[in-house]
C-alpha cells in the first residue's frame, strides 16, 4: 500500500491561513492534492491537519481527512517526521499497513507527478530509506559571503577566493516538496537528509519555498511564467 500524507496545520503565522488561501485560482492546498491524485499511484491521500477549515477544503478536493491531529503535534515546534509517523501509527491501528508513505507539503503548488514518480521509483528500485526533491544552489556555496557586526563584509571560506565558480563542485538542497519513505524509516526516526537517502533533482525554475509574503509575491510572478511558457 502507497499512502500520501500532506501535512497542513493551522497556525501559520507569517501568512496567515496560508494552506487555505487562493493561489492561481485554488487554494494553496488543492495543488498538492491533486498532484497526488494525478499520480494515480496512491492507494490513499490523506491530508493531516489539526483545522477544520483546512479539512473541508481538503475533502472538497478529493483528500481523505480520516483523524484530527493532536495538539501535541500542531505546534511550531513539530516535526515533519513526527507527524507522518502519527499518520502513519493511525492507519496501522485501523487496518491499514502502508509500506511506502510519501509526505507532500501542502504549500508546494509546482509539485509534479512525474516528479513524485520518479521518487517512488526511486525509493523501490534503490537500497534507501528515503527519497526526496532537492534542487541545486544558483551561486557556489563555497564562495558565500556573511555580514559582519561592523558593516563589513568576510567570505565563510576564504580559501575559495581564487577558485573559480566552474571548478567547484555544485550544492543542492532540499526543495520542500515531497519526500518518500519506507514505512520503517518514518517509524524509525532515521534522518531524512542521511546517507540511506536519495535525491530526486529538480529544476530550480520549479522551487519556491513559500515562508513569507515575499516569497508568496514570487511564487505568484513564477506560476504565472509558467503558465504562459
């Protein structure tokens, strides 16, 4: 059995009722389910929320909302883990054993299923504990710069000064879309970002992370990019 969970809490902050609220057209939430249903690879998609609100606008768009999660697990503190553990232990206790679960996030409105696919395979055809969406840096790491306390400026490895861009070795990092895992490695506790895990790599045209209202405006300005391509 495949599950989807899609974790989706109600006390966002920085953009208030931000899973609820319309992104091209839906709201932000719609996306992520119907990327999971367009799999057709599930055999339930379940969206975890501690909301009521957020509960029937999941349902209304073909998810299952079979529990409220506990308090315990909808604070700032959570952990992505955590929950689809919970979600997880719950189907286990009501008959059902999924053996693959996939987390998508619920703010992730350029998810696609070929995409989450692709990490399915991934995840069953390799010796890993998860697989996950992660996209490249557009700058080397290596040659970042920080701020100092007296208005200046200091690079964190000063040894790449003379290194040039095309010779160092490219960083990705996690795209927050989806990540796939084994049933013992969600109930385990292992580390997403281990060495038993694999990347699905994806264009960075494709990932926002949606935290703040600036990164919702440039959401807004990509997805209509994306639309007129």
């Amino acid at each position: 059995m495949k599950l989807a969970v899609i974790p989706a809490r109600g006390g966002s902050k920085r953009i208030p009722r931000k899973n609820v609220k319309t992104f091209g057209g839906k709201p932000m939430i719609a996306w992520s389910v119907q990327a999971a249903r367009d799999t057709g690879i599930f055999d339930r998609i379940v969206v975890s929320t501690d909301d009521a609100e957020i509960a029937a606008v999941a349902q209304e768009y073909g998810a299952d909302v079979p529990f409220m999660r506990p308090a315990e697990l909808s604070d700032d503190h959570s952990g992505t883990t955590a929950v689809i553990a919970h979600a997880l232990e719950w189907h286990q206790a009501n008959g059902y054993f999924p053996q693959q679960v996939c987390c998508i996030y619920a703010t992730a409105p350029f998810v696609q299923p070929d995409d989450i696919l692709r990490g399915a395979e991934i995840l069953e055809e390799s010796d890993v504990d998860f697989a996950f969406s992660v996209t490249s840096f557009a700058f080397p790491i290596q040659r970042a710069l920080k701020l100092r306390s007296d208005g200046r400026v200091e690079m964190f490895d000063a040894t790449q000064i003379q290194t040039r861009s095309q010779d160092l070795p490219a960083a990705y990092h996690d795209a927050g879309q989806f990540y796939w895992g084994t049933e013992y490695a969600w109930l385990s506790g292992a580390s997403i970002f281990g060495p038993k895990s694999a990347p699905v790599v994806l264009p960075r045209y494709r990932v926002q992370d949606i935290d703040t209202i600036e990164d919702w405006y440039h959401a807004e300005f990509l997805m209509k990019a994306l639309v007129q391509r």
